[in-house]
C-alpha cells in the first residue's frame, strides 16, 4: 500500500511528464498515464510513436529531454522537494545528452566530432566506452555543454509547467482520484 | 568488559542520534537506543519508518545525514575529542551524500544531472562505478557540494545538541546505568 | 516503410556526399547513390578508386574528411537540424582525424612525432591503444589539431554544398524520386 | 654479529621510541626494550595496553604517531644521520595517519567526510582501496593534512627528546650494554 | 602494380633515407636501395653497420633519427605531401627518442635520470611500460625534450637534402627508372 | 670482438666507478675492474664491503648514487659524448632514489611520510606499487627531490673526476692495455 503523501508526489510527477509531451510538438503523443507502481517505477506514461523511425533529430532529443525531466521539474516546483523517483529520468536524460555532445555532433560548440571509443556489448546488452582519447580540457568543455543542455531542456519543461499550472493540476487530481488515464481522457481533459 | 570510559563515549554517541532523531519532523521515531555492542558496533539506535515508502525525499536524506553525523557531533561537543566509533556513521553519510549529489539531483548548484555510470553487482551485493565519465573540474565541484551538505549536517546536529544539552546528558546518563533504553521510556524522558 | 521526412533527411544526406566527392578533385568518383537502407545505414554513396594505392596522402586524408562530413553539413545547412544519420560518419572522420594527427605526422603543428602506442589486434579485427605515453598538455594540443581539422574539412563541405546548392537540390530530388542514382546518370546530372 | 656503529644506531632508535611513550600521557607503558634483531627489525620496544579497547580516540592516536616516529627523530637529532631502521614505522605512521584524514574524520580542516572506497580483504589480509572517489584538489588537501599531521607527531617527539636528552643517552648506554631492559629496569632508569 | 605517382613518392621517401645517411659521419654506409615493396613497406634502403657494436651513442642515435626522417622530409620538401609511406619511420623515430630522454640519460635538460618503469616481455617480444612514476608537470618536459630532439633531427635532414638537392634528384630519377641502386652504384652516383 | 673505440669509452667508464667509490669515504672498497664483458654489461667494478650490514644511513646511499654516476659522468666529461652503456646505472640511481624520497624518509623536504603502497611480490621477485595514493601536486614535489638529489650526486662524481683526472686517464689506459686491475694494483696505481 502506498500512502497518500506518496501518491501525490506521482501523480504530480507523472502529469509532469504527460503535459510537457503534450505541449511539445516534436514529442510523440502520450497512450496511457498511470500511478499504479511497475517493478522499481512509481507510475509511468506512456508514448506512442506515429510512425517509425530510423532517424532521430537533434528537435526530437530536446524535446525527449524536456519531457524526461518534466517530472522532476513538476515535483520541485508544485511540492518544493524532490524524491528519488525522478533518479531514473535523470540518469536517462544524462546518458541522452552525453551521447548528444559526445557521439551525434549535435553542440554547436563541441561540432561534428565524436570523443571517446564506445563499443555495443552485445553479450552484456549495453555499451562501453573502450576509451577515453580526449583531454581534460575538452572532458570539461563536454560537462560544460551537458550541463547547458540539461538546463536548458529543464527551463522548457518548468515554462510549459509554469504555463499550464491549471492543466497539470487537473491531471494530478485526476490521477490521484483514478490512478490511470488513458488517451481519450487524456486529450479530452487536455482540450477542455 | 567495556571501560567506563568507553562507555562514557558510547553513550554520548548514541544519545546523539537519538537526541537529533527526536527533533527532526522528517526522521523516523526511536525504537530503542543500547549501549551493549552488537558486531563491530559499540551501541546502536533504532529507528522504525511509520509506514511503507517506495520514494526518499530530498528533506527526508537530510535529516538522515543530521541523525547520522549526531554520534560524532556529541562526542565532539561534550568531550572534546573523536573516536573510531563514528567511523561507520561518517562511511554511510558520505556515501549517501555523494548519491544525493552525483545520483538524484538533489544539489541546487549541479541540478538533475548524474555523474559516474553506476551499476548493482547483484551477485556481490553492492553498486560499483563502472565509468567515471566526468572532469576533474566538475569533481572538484561535486567534493564541493558533498562538504558543504555534509556541514550543514553536521551543524544541524550540533544545534540540535546545544539547544538540548540537558536531554542529552539525562539519555547518557541512563544508558551508562541501564544500557539500554525501550521506545516508551525514551519518550517519557524526552517529554519530562 | 520510411516516412517522407525521413527520406527528404537520406537524400539530403547523400546528395552531400556525392555533391562534395564530384568537386573534390583528390576524391574517388562517385559509382553509386541510393536512399534504400542497408543495415544500419539510412542510405549510401558508393565511390570507387581509380587504381590500387600502397600509399595515402595528407590531401587525400583531407578530401576523404570533406567528403566524410558533407552529409552531415547538408543536413545542417538545408533541413537547419541533424540526424543520427551522420553519426557513423562523424566516428570515422574522428578516428581518421586522430590518426593524421598522431600516427601519420601530417598536422604541421605537432610535426612528425607519433603520439600513444597502438597495436593491431588481429584476433579482434581492430586497433587499440596500449599505452597513452604524453602528457595532458600535449593531449590538449592534439584535440585543439583534431578540433581545427576537422572544422576546416566542414568548412569545405560547406563552401561546396553553398556554391553548387542548385545541383545538391538536384540531386535530393532525383533521389527521392528514383531512390538510386547510378554514375552514369549522376555526372550526367552534375555536367548539365 | 652486528657492528658497533649499527648496534648504536639500533639503540638510540629504540630509545626513542620508549622514551617518547614514556612522556606520552595517552600511549600505553613500556614492557621491555631490546636491540636484539627479531626478522627484519633491528630491535622493538614492546607497549602493552592497561586494558581492552573497542574504541580508539583522536588524541590517542596522536600520541601513537609522536612515539612511531620517535626512533627517526632520535637517530636524526642524536646521529645526524638517518638508516633504513626507520623505514617501517614511517610505513605505519604514514598509512595510520592517512586514515585518520579520510576514515576517521579525525582532521578538523576535512571535517566528518570519508574519501575513497575501501574494502577489507579477507583472504589477502589487508584493506584495499577499490575507487579514488575525489578530486585531485581533495587529494591535495588530504597531502597537506597528513603532512601537517606527520609534522606535528615528529616536533612532539622531538621536543620530549630534546627536553629529556640525559635520559635518552641512559637508556642508549644501557641498551648498547645489557641488550634488553625490562618493564622494571625501565621504570627505575627513568625515574631515577 | 604501383602507379607512377606512388613510385615517384617512394622514390624520394628512400632516395632522401640514402642522402642523409651518406652524409651523417655517424650513420652506417648504405648496402641498397630499392623501390620494389616488401611486406607494408613501399621500398628500403639498407645499411651495414661496420663493425660489431656492444654500445650506442648519444651522436649516433642524432644521426639515426635525421636518416630516419628523411624520408618524410623529402616526401615534404619536394613533393609539397605527406604520405602513409613515412607512419613507421615516425613511429620508429617516435620511439627512439623517448627511450633517449626517459631511458638513456641523453637529455641535457632532463638529465641522468630514468623515467617509467620498463619491463622487457620476452614472451611478447616486446618492451612494456609497468609503471608511469613520474608527475604530470614531468611527462610535459618529457614531451616537450622529444619534440625538441625530433624537430632538430628534422632539420638536420631537411638541411641536407637542400644543400645536397640535386644529389637527392639524381638518385630519385634512378630509382624511378631501375627501381634497385646497389652499394657500389650509389656511391658512384654520389661521388660523381 | 670489441673495437678499440668501445674499449675507450668501456674503460672511462669503469675508471670513473672505481675513482668515485675510492675517494668517497662511505663507499665499499673497489676490489676488482675489468673491461671484459660479462653478460649485458660492457665492464664492471666490484666492490666488497668491509662488515655486514643491516642498516643503510642516507650518508651511504648518497656515496653510492655519486659512485652510480661515475661512470655516465666520467664518459661525458672525457669523450663528450654519452653511451647506453650507462643505461643500467642510470636506472638503478632513479630507483634508488625514488626510494629514498618516497620510501625511507631521507628527503629534508618531504620529511618523514611514505608515498605510494608498495608490496614485496615474492614469486615474481620485485617489488611492486599497489597504490598512488598521493596527489599530482605531491607527485610533482617528489620529482622535484628526485632530480635535486640525482643532479647533487651527479656533481659530486663530476668534481671528483675533475680534481683527480690525471688518475682517472691513469686507471683507464691500465684498463685499456690489461683489461683487469686487481685490488693491489689499483691501491698501488691510486696512492702512487
């Protein structure tokens, strides 16, 4: 059983991530809300992508940042405190944007250029870096642009929050009250 | 056979966290505070959550941090000098502070950012760092962050202790006579 | 099935390949364009050389990177974003950077002294560094070479894409009409 | 057989080392002291502790450290010269005093933090150091405590020789004579 | 078959070998040279030492690296290109002259002083480093002592084939047209 | 065979070993000289201590690192020119050293305290560091006593060789004619 201060901090989080999806034109539109807890996570959104797709764009993974870090952005802003349930968005959107500056060219300031050899663990299912072939002064100018990155995607996801107080409000209570929302609700309740 | 003044220090160590463990809101309540060693450890403290919780908060680990850096804190204050039996305490607030900075967001100054790929060994029973994929600036500000939360620990500690003195000498005192304190005496001494 | 943004984002890409490799006069000429994925792969320009070569050049090595980056600096100037598409392209002109600078003694301003010892593991089918045997300065040295290589050989791209942009648009088209442009057929397009 | 020059500079160490305990309030009394060579040790001096201890303090391990290097500041200010004899203790007071600084939280300028992971090595029989979890400004301020520390263990030392010379000189001649002095010779010697 | 232009290159790679050894006082005489490749090299030029050597000296490793930068500098200096035909001359050269200044005491700056542990593999054939003991502020004078040393002999080889240029023709054109020289033709062709 | 000019340089060098460790006080006397080869070593002078030893004092390890010098000081000065065949005094000087500094406390600068964890490897029959446990600003310090303690020593053998040179040319071309000078004739060529 969860308690009822716990719900809260969820539900808020997990609005968070539905309404910044929601506001974001290059983000994929949100399935199904829930503050029903699946193994480690509180609750979840889902998102359904329109199309496949065999390329990402540099829009595409800010927006994906600003959604990743909308529930963490939600739970600071509306509660004043932050939990250990955004711990996984965080490491995602970390991990997101290291690649971002380091492996897809796509800093303005670091350019086209790749830092660091990685390699797929196939046998292990995830990725090494092999080696670090860089210096200490541009290992610093690559933090320097994550954390101008990640800022930034949190400043658009705190304006959108900011912006649409009363919508996320909504979804929250709904979500307290209901626990799930799927899409029609969703968007009926979004468009009202 | 203990020595009496070792004993002196054990007590005073553990009336420390149970002290600060008393007037912290966010802090689960004592259980029972002992003076007979157990393993490795001197005397210990036991604290019992109220209820179920699949998230920790940002103030909730503060407090923690306070109730833990309480033992050294009183052995400081109240006998000037520092023993090997906070030792364990001093691992586990580092520990965890570093997990509050580098993991969960939770310094304003680095924001929702995580440093260091970390992985559970679960046949080793412990996280190690697999990748340290950060700059020596930005560990000079994460050691910055984690002294600075640790300090403020600890001088929440200390403030606690100072405004309580005499609660802390009435606990030591009756753990060097009775060693061991039960949940319902502690909290009549507490209120008296 | 891939979207018609996604195959504007392909064609875009080669045509840039193609477009830098014709006016590159150190470049293999083009055999080859085609939009359908192989792989990983959105797309691919093929080029073959005119003769067997023993030996490769510093202005060889400079067109390749040229060439290298010119989808990616297509992308950027014409659809103004960047896809993952570039990103096994970036790796390489990275690695072939490095190399010039370190192994080939062809950047002017380190000279003819090789930097890291590497070796040729044949069982693995790759080539990895065994021992990083400079100091920090020099490796901040060698990334300011890569840095300023690689950004001369976008900054041809780029003058080529802009100079001859009525032919890159040219080929887009045909490539997302007829999805494959064979040599014939290309210096037909490229000498109207 | 040992030379006479050696068997001096064996003496003059370990009286050092007894006489350094002997002032030292907080270090444990002498037992017996011998210029007999025992494995690699030139001569020992043996302390036996008045009683069981679970706990160590600050101020006793200062002292510890002032009687570990008591044996290098006797053959230095005595001989003006310095031997091999010394290289163990500076071994232990070294690692102890490191561990003072990161372990113990026993510095007052690095407060109640840990720095580096450390795991005890059950089947090697010794702690290892599994990860450098600190920059390299903390690593130079953990320099600049363990040698401040070291510094300060070595003037003690140095001052109760300085001040109790004529005794030092007795139990040198003694030892240079009888080879071994017991827990009650040394008393008398001392005292007399 | 080999393109003219590649021979023409490697032509001048070993004629430029050839002209600095014969003028280096310190070098061995040339036995051969040849443009005919063998393994990954494009051709060679062999020397005979004249007499059994148990030592080398700080002059006749000077010599060496001029001869082996030779070729590089004649590819630079009348070719206006570098190749790939000068990686393991660089390499070599690399090499040489780290085990100069860390290993054979033969910097003046650095002095008597060996840098690195080294261990000789026997069973890899190969010498490794076991361990870097030495400070960063060092590892840059290591490498600014290298460069230096490289950069002289470069000068030192550079200056030789201008002064002696026509020579360096002369021997290039041969080579071109009956792609061996042996010993007593070049010295025919350098004495003339 | 070795060439006359090996022979020369041969003989310079063990002449400056044997003249060094002669007019050094705290050195063993030379025994033997010999410039016939024995394994890797070109030559070798032996010396014999006069008692058994279980100590070493700073004073002994500065004569011998003067008397390891000798022979590379003894090259330079008289040939003006250095030879590998210093390689392995040079190496054994640095170790030396570094032990001194880092390992027994006989640097004035750094004082008592040890750097770096060492382990004795029994079966591989050297001793190894574990740990840098120390920082690059300690690092550059130790490299800072390292050269100051190796370049005293150097100057040491420098004065020697030059204040008795005539002796020095004497020893040498007795080496250079006989190959072997006994004790006797050494003791008998040196009070001539």
């Amino acid at each position: 059983m969860i308690s009822g201060k716990e719900k809260k901090i969820i539900a808020y989080h997990e609005a968070g991530h539905a309404l910044v999806t929601y506001y974001s034109p290059e983000a994929d539109p949100v399935q199904k809300i829930s503050v029903i807890s699946r193994g480690q996570a509180g609750g979840y959104t889902l998102k359904v992508p329109l199309e496949d797709r065999r390329l990402r764009s540099r829009r595409q993974f800010l927006a994906e940042l600003a959604v990743l870090l909308a529930g963490y952005a939600s739970e600071r802003l509306v509660l004043g405190d932050i939990s250990t349930g955004a711990t996984n968005d965080l490491k995602e959107a970390s991990a997101l944007t290291r690649k971002l500056v380091t492996q897809f060219g796509m800093s303005d300031k670091l350019g086209p250029i790749t830092y660091g050899k990685t390699e797929e663990m196939v046998f292990l299912g995830r990725e090494i870096t092999t080696e670090k072939n860089y210096s200490e002064k541009m290992a610093t100018e690559i933090d320097a642009e994550v954390k101008k990155t990640i800022t930034n995607a949190e400043k658009t996801a705190e304006k959108i929050i900011k912006t649409h107080r009363q919508k996320l409000d909504l979804l929250a209570d709904t979500l307290m009250k209901k626990e799930i929302i799927e899409k029609e609700e969703f968007e009926k309740l979004m468009s009202a």
